[in-house]
C-alpha cells in the first residue's frame, strides 16, 4: 500500500449556500489535516474580489478570509489567489490563525472555474483541477489531506460527483504509484522511496456522501488493480515469465473471491491450440493459459469475458526485431496485466456481475525450435494460417482464446492487446483503438473510457480489409501487409469470434510510457472498471 483512501461525512457542509458556509467550514478547518483542500468558483472569486457585475453574491471565500485572519486577502494581494480556472493557492497556518478551533495546517483552494455557475465544467477540465492540486499536495512533507469534494463538484448529479471523485482517486493512485515499492521483492534500485503523502481523505456532506462512499471503495479497487497492472508491466521479462503471471494470478485466489485456473503445456496441447502453441515453441520457458473467473452475479448469468495478450517477451522470432528499444517487448503482456488487474479490482469492488479473464502467454524466442515463416498451423477452431511473419504473433496467441471462450456463452467478449505498432502509428499514445461491429458495445466502451478519461477511438473492421489476408496455401494469412496494419491484425482476429459479440482494443500505444518516464501506464484498467461498472 503506498497511498490510503477513506471518507469522512460533514453531514450541514454545504459551501454554495449562504446559510451553511460557516458552520461547513468551521467544522472542516476543525480538523487535525496536513491540508485542507477546497474548490471554489469563478463566482465566488469575483464576489470576494468585489467586482459588481458577480450575479450572486457568493460568501464562501469572504467567510474563509475572515476565518483565516485575513489569509486570503493577503495571497490575492500577492498574486497566488487567481480567477483563472486551474490556479491553486496553498495557504499555510501562521499567526493569523488564532483561533483554537483550527487545526488544519494549511488549505489548497483550488479554482474550479465556472461551474457553480450554471454549465457542467467537463471532465476533463476537472481532471485538470484535481491533478493541480493533487500534484501540490505530493512530493513535500504534506502527508494527508481532506479534500472536500462537494466543492469541487460541477453539477449535483450523483453520477458526475461519483465519476469526479472516482476520476480524484485514480489520478491520486497514479501519482503515487512507484515501482517496487510495494514488494519487497520487487525492489531492483535502492533509492526507489514512497511519496510522503500516503493518506487521502475524501470528504462529503449528506447531500452526497452515500456516491462518494461508493465511489471512493469503487476508486480505491480501481487503483489496486492499475497498481498490480503497471508492476507486472514493468517488471523484468526474467522475472516476469508466463508462470510468473500464472502464479500472480493464483495469488489473488487466495486474497479474494477470485476462482483461477491455470493450464500447462500437455492441456493446452489437449485443447488443440495449435496456433497458440507455434508461438510458444521458440522459448525455453512453458506457455500457459489462465482462467480467472469472478462470479458476482446470478449462476446461469452469461458473463463479460475479457481476454488478454501475454507475451512476456516479444523478440519478433525467427522474424526478429531490431535490437533498437527492443527491452520494450517486455511490455507485450500489458494486455494480459490489464485483464489481471482488472478481475482484481473487480474482485475487491465485490462487483455484482460474472466476469471472467482469459489470458494466453508466452514468450515469441528464436531458436531452433522456433516457428518459421511460411509454417503453416491448425487453429482450435480448425481454420489453418500460413505463418508469414513469426512478429505477428499476437493474433496467433489470442485467436485460440477466442475460440476457448465461446465454451462461456459470453454477453460480450473484449480483447485487449499490445496488437500493432501501425496503431502507434495511428493513434499515438493518446487514444487505444477500437474495433468492433456492435455499435452498442462500441457506444458503452466509448462512454467508460470518456468517463475515465482512458479514452478508446473507433477504427474500422470492413470486409475490404480481409482480402490482405488471404493466402495461398491456408485459410488466412497471419499479416495483411502495411497498409491498415491494425485493421488487418483485427480482422484477423474477428474470424474467430462469430459466435459472440466482440470488441479488440490494441493498446500498444497506450500501455506505456517511453522516454524518461518509461513505465507502464496501468491502462486500460480504467476504461474496463468504468465498463463492468456501468453494465445493466
Ligand atoms: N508486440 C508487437 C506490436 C507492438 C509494436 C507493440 C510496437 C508496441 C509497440 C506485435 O507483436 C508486432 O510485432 N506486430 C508487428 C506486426 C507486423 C509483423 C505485421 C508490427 O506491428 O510491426
Ligand atoms: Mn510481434
Ligand atoms: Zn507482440
């Protein structure tokens, strides 16, 4: 645990009406707090910086000032309290701050901008808020904090204060978030040290603290799971093989309801995945195939299945990558970590849904044992591919899973994949790509990645593309030349799931960071929290 969640309730704190501002304040500033935190408008600065035209006279900042000692005018005397959306301002306690009934240390005001006003601020405006100031908040000697999310919140609307405060604590996990510091285990530089700020305390008043309770465990189980996502994405591929994920999977069966299967080499062999297990063939390390099923909602209920790319190490085979960032391709199991994570986060949220997590792994080696490009091989579902690039294989792996999970009659099947490098090319590291044929599907995974600003972009699947994929001498060829290189690795990938409804993400240029802030990312960990969340 490097950073805690809780929820405190100040039942009459309410900072937008005038009858209530005092008494909500004071009974915040009475708190023993490294550091209070709280929102205020556009509104409420230009009533404080007495400016005539401000239409409602909004107290909030008047009766702070007054409580403080002057505190307030004093910064915007100084320049640190603004009018500009985004600004913070941290007041520290001194002299001023006689009166005995404060104990807060200090107060972060943070500009929310116009939304006491009338118009919702958008997420993504109050994304840029909240990481102001969680960003002051750490790195320093701060190692608490309340922040009073009511005062921060756009609308009343529950489900916008409980994406915002979801939104708070997911940023908070990840600003917090170092590797190896979790486990001792995992430690592989000495210096590597916890932030200082280890406790958020999210406040609420009565008129929402049943959302923001929620939201907080929601928040909390959704930080755990990024955190175990971005540790299995950065740890080494010496350490991280696929018993390694198989192992770290079983784990979480014993810290939860989580039930885990883990399939060895003579199994998968039995099952006839012959396309998966041309990739492994290479390596010296075994394949496996891991089960995680959480079981939240009613027996007969068709559950969501996600499915996810475990290549621990992808070194292209005997169509071997150049050695330039080729460390990177430790990264090719994010898909597999993402599925993880996200059965863990589901887990502890005691999601009322079925949800299970399928992920084939194992490492793409050259060898002498290694495939060959022109093999061909027979898949579970019996279509044969003509292997003509041993780099492409992350469809290999996961089509084979694809066909497994039909045994679930699924509700709808997601696969997420560190797929191409052409949707680097497309999309940067910005947007994952989407690809899917059920526009409700798209339209829900669309929505929880905007909620979670884990945000997904449509790319096309047209049967066009599937004439790149055809072949000679088998019934698909495993690439589709340059040109749509992630539409053709899609459509690939949807031969094999006719019997469900189905969505890919490739996420190779959204699971990790390069450059200075090389690490993994923890996506799309929150986009598929948000999804499983807002399923009926
Ligand atoms: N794991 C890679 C895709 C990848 C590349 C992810 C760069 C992240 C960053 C995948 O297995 C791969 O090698 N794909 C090839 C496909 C090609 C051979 C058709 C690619 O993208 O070059
Ligand atoms: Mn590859
Ligand atoms: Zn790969």
């Amino acid at each position: 645990m490097t950073i805690q969640f809780s929820t405190k309730n100040f039942p009459q704190a309410d900072l937008q009406s005038a009858k209530h501002i005092k008494s909500g304040l004071k009974s915040l500033l009475a708190q023993s707090t490294d550091c209070l935190v709280l929102g205020y408008s556009k509104l409420d600065f230009e009533s404080f910086a007495g400016n005539k035209n401000a239409k409602a006279k909004s107290g909030v900042l008047h009766e702070l000032d007054a409580l403080l000692g002057g505190s307030l005018t004093h910064a915007k005397l100084l320049g640190e309290l603004e009018g500009v959306q985004g600004s913070t301002c941290l007041l520290k306690s001194g002299p001023t701050w006689s009166a005995t009934a404060i104990k807060a240390k200090r107060v972060l005001l943070l500009n929310v901008g116009d939304q006491h006003d009338s118009s919702d601020m958008g997420l993504s405006a109050f994304a840029k808020v909240a990481r102001g100031g969680l960003k002051t908040l750490s790195g320093g000697v701060i190692e608490n904090a309340i922040w009073f999310a009511p005062s921060l919140s756009s609308t009343k609307s529950a489900q916008s204060i409980a994406n915002e405060v979801r939104l708070t604590i997911q940023y908070a996990g990840d600003q917090a978030y170092r590797f190896g510091v979790r486990q001792p285990s995992m430690k592989f530089k000495a210096k590597d040290k916890a932030d200082a700020f280890k406790h958020l305390i999210i406040a609420s008043n009565d008129a929402s603290a049943k959302e923001i309770k929620l939201a907080v465990e929601e928040g909390a189980a959704l930080v755990e799971g990024m955190n175990l996502a971005k540790d299995l994405g950065n740890l080494p591929p010496n350490v991280c093989t696929p018993t390694y994920l198989g192992k770290t999977a079983q784990g979480l069966s014993k810290k939860t309801q989580l039930k885990v299967e883990v399939l060895g080499l003579k199994q998968i062999e039995a099952l006839g995945m012959g396309s998966f297990l041309s990739v492994a063939k290479g390596s010296e390390t075994p394949p496996q195939f891991i089960v995680m099923r959480h079981q939240g909602g009613k027996a007969g209920e068709a559950p969501i299945v996600l499915v996810g790319k475990g290549i621990t190490f992808d070194t292209g085979g005997i169509s071997l990558k150049p050695g330039e960032a080729m460390d990177e391709m430790k990264y090719d199991m994010c898909g597999a970590a993402s599925v993880i994570g996200t059965m863990y986060a589901t887990a502890l949220m005691k999601l009322k849904k079925n949800v299970i997590g399928v992920i084939p792994t194992c490492e793409n080696m050259p060898s002498g044992k290694a495939t060959r490009p022109g093999d061909i091989v027979k898949s579970m579902s019996g279509q044969t591919i003509e292997i003509l690039n041993t780099d492409a294989e992350g469809r290999l792996i996961l089509c084979d899973a694809l066909t497994y999970v039909e045994r679930f009659k699924p509700k709808a099947v997601i696969d997420i994949a560190t797929l191409t490098g052409a949707c680097v090319i497309a999309l940067g590291h910005v947007h994952s790509g989407l690809f899917s044929d059920d526009d409700n599907l798209v339209t829900a995974l669309t929505k929880a990645g905007h909620d979670s600003l884990d945000t997904v972009w449509r790319l096309p699947l047209d049967a066009a593309y599937h004439e790149q994929l055809k072949s000679n001498f088998a019934d698909v060829a495993n690439i589709g030349g340059r040109p749509a290189g992630s539409v053709t690795a899609a459509c690939f990938l949807s031969r094999f799931t006719e019997k469900y409804k189905w969505a890919h993400l490739d996420i190779a240029g959204t699971a990790w960071k390069s450059g200075a802030a090389k690490g993994a990312t923890g996506r799309p960990v929150p986009l598929l929290v948000n999804f499983l969340l807002e399923q009926k």
